[in-house]
C-alpha cells in the first residue's frame, strides 16, 4: 500500500495492510522472517542486501509498516519519514540521544519519565552533556529550553499520565533552535502522531502495546529529516542494537491487529477509571480519558486514543499487595500493553516517585464485566 492510497483510510484498514509489499503469485502476504547474516555479492557494493547488521528485508517490511502509521496524513507522510527498528525501546531512545548530543550540549528531560531515565541522565552527564528536568505537566519543560539542543517529551507520561501540549513545545523548541523527540509508547501511532504535531523524532518501545503480546522485544525511530535518520542510522550500526528477524516479523504480524486490540483495550481502561472513581480507598486516579482528568483538555486535542494505562493510589503498599493477590484475571508484570491484562505496585522497583501503594494498571483485552468485575471483587478482599 502506498502511502498516497493510505491517506485518508481508516486505522484498521492501513493498520492490516501496513508495509505488506506487493503481491507476488504463489508467494505469501507477508513474507516469513529472512535468517541470514550476510548476503550474497558479487563485486562492489552498489545497494541493496550487504550484511545483515545494516539491513534485513524483515526489518524494510516493518519499517514500512510503521512509517505509514506513525505519518499517514497529507501534511507529513512516510515517504516524508524513515523509521528504523531496534533491539529494544532502549536501544531506540539511546539512539537518538547519544547519536544528537555532543560534550557541552544540553538535553531537557522529563523529571517523571520512564524510569531507566535517570540512568540516561548518569551517562549523559558522564559524557559532558547538560541535562535539565522539568515535570511534563503543565508544559513545564518549555521554561528549561533556552540553550538547549534537544527537548525529550513522554506524553502520556509513565507511570503518571501526565500530558505535555507537543506542539505547543515543538514550536517553541523549533524557534530556540532545539530538536524534539517524543516517545510515544503509551499512546502508539493510533493514539498521537508526534510528527504530525511538529516533533523530528517519533520513539517507542514497540514491545508494549505496539506490538500487543508480551513476546518480544522491539524498539523504534521514525524521523522526519533523512539527515538526522543516518545519523541514528549510523548509531545502531555502531551499536549493534538490531532486532532479530524472528521478533522483525513477529512485530509485523501483530500490527495488523493493533487496531482491534487498542480499541478494546481503550474501552476496558475507560471502563475500568469509571468503575475506581467511586471507591472510596482509590485515591490519584489518573486516566486521560476521564473528562475530569486534570490532562484530558490537552489529551484530547492531540490524541485519538487515550490509551490502555490507568494509575491510582491504595492507601498502603500492605493494601496494595492484598490487592495485586487477589485478582483472578490480571497478571502481576512489570510491562504494560498486552492483550492480557497486568498490574503493578510500582513503587517496588524503585525507580519513580510514586507512593508506596500506587499501581500502574494495564487493561487489556478481556471482556470489560469481567474485568472490571475482577478488579472491584478483589478491592473488596484486600480490605480485610
């Protein structure tokens, strides 16, 4: 499908047809996972298949695949985009950093961002690089950019929800000079499209709600510039970061579902935030769809889907262990996205500010009585 024949097609329509390549007799719709390191080449390098480091046809499929999802629209389309695949949401996000910043450059992140960010923070202040952090409500990182090279956005944040206006920052990195980069895991491409709203980079981790089944490992880049994509381009060959071709095809496969699934998954969260506001133990509920959100007036204006995540508060970490045991049809893992449903006490890890009886709730698939069913039964028995 060609990104002039998506234009203007429904999501699930160029969600199952994404990157497919054209039709070929007796050969499959999507082709199967290409194994192999090297390729055969005769004489001098002239393009095409060299080593598999560089390129694999699996990774070309779903980079197309993704491309069109990420920048669909008349204004920026992905003949306008290059998207490159990682081995891990990680290895996507260092690349963008680490292939933009230089010693003496100044980086302006969230305070309340994904928690390996911290670590981030550590190794980029070890190679000289200045890092800033402002909360992502309230636009708060606008006052952090003057002198900045690079503005890293996550919005909706993880695991709080806040959400940041990514124009409205783009705009005002764009006029100072600065580059923007948003990671769009918890929204998806069906959710928010960064690039569409002025941002250079799109980033995600395509092993949450991407990809939908708590299977593999996959990260991301779709960027804007060709300029700025070699150079990441020029970092995962130096790094190696590569996805397998198993996970390539994998990923690929899964995208012609992600429309159904974000659906379902967008309705049971919804759902799920409607039934917790009248319990009197949940306190901070935090979903963007909820009108009463404190993000929902921005949420609403750049995303069309508000994602699968709700967060809350339990009075205790006691109370909310009680709580974790106690659901029947939720999984107690540390990812968010997939088709079954998981929950955490996130504050075990550590690594973000959050109370010691906050979880991090990640509504899936399953029919949403029984979810939410679930969820209250088993609020009611942690009580005791």
């Amino acid at each position: 499908m060609t990104d002039s024949a998506a234009i203007g097609l429904g999501d699930g329509t160029r969600a199952v047809r994404a990157g497919l390549p054209e039709p070929v007799k007796h050969e499959p719709t999507l082709p199967g996972p290409v194994f192999a390191a090297h390729f055969h080449l005769p004489g001098d390098p002239t393009g095409g298949y060299a080593y598999a480091r560089d390129e694999n046809p699996t990774w070309t499929h779903l980079e197309r695949a993704i491309g069109e999802l990420e920048a669909p629209g008349s204004a920026v389309t992905g003949d306008d985009v290059e998207t490159l695949v990682f081995a891990s949401g990680m290895a996507a996000i260092s690349a963008v950093l680490f292939s933009q910043l230089r010693a003496g450059d100044t980086v302006v992140l969230p305070d309340d961002g994904y928690q390996v960010l911290p670590l981030v923070r550590e190794q980029l202040t070890a190679y000289g690089i200045e890092v800033r952090t402002a909360p992502t409500a309230g636009d708060a990182q606008l006052d952090a950019l003057d002198g900045a090279k690079l503005l890293w956005l996550e919005t909706p944040s993880n695991p709080g929800l806040d959400v940041c206006d990514v124009r409205r920052l783009s705009d005002a990195a764009r006029a100072r000079g600065a580059l923007v980069a948003v990671d769009n895991t918890l929204a998806t491409p069906l959710g928010q499209r960064p690039l569409e709203l002025g941002a250079d980079f799109a980033v995600a981790s395509g092993t949450k709600m991407l990809t939908g089944h708590g299977d593999l490992l996959l990260g991301y880049v779709a960027c804007r510039d060709a300029d700025l994509a070699a150079s990441v381009r020029r970092w995962r060959k130096i790094v190696g970061a590569i996805p397998g071709p198993m996970e390539a095809w994998l990923a690929h496969r899964s995208l012609a579902t992600l429309q159904l699934r974000a659906d379902r998954q967008n309705a049971n969260a919804l759902a799920l935030a409607e039934a917790l506001r009248d319990r009197s133990e949940v306190a901070g509920l935090r979903y963007p769809g909820l009108p009463d959100d404190p993000s929902y007036t921005v949420a609403s204006r750049q995303m069309r889907r508000f994602g699968c995540v709700v967060s809350f508060t339990l009075p205790t970490r006691a109370r909310a262990e009680r709580f974790l045991e106690a659901l029947r049809l939720v999984d107690d893992a540390t990812s968010f996205g997939g088709v079954r449903s998981t929950a955490e006490r996130r504050g075990r890890w550590g690594g973000d500010d959050v109370p010691e009886g906050f979880i991090r709730f990640s509504a899936g698939a399953e029919d949403p009585d029984d979810l939410v069913a679930d969820v209250l039964r088993a609020l009611d028995e942690s009580a005791g």
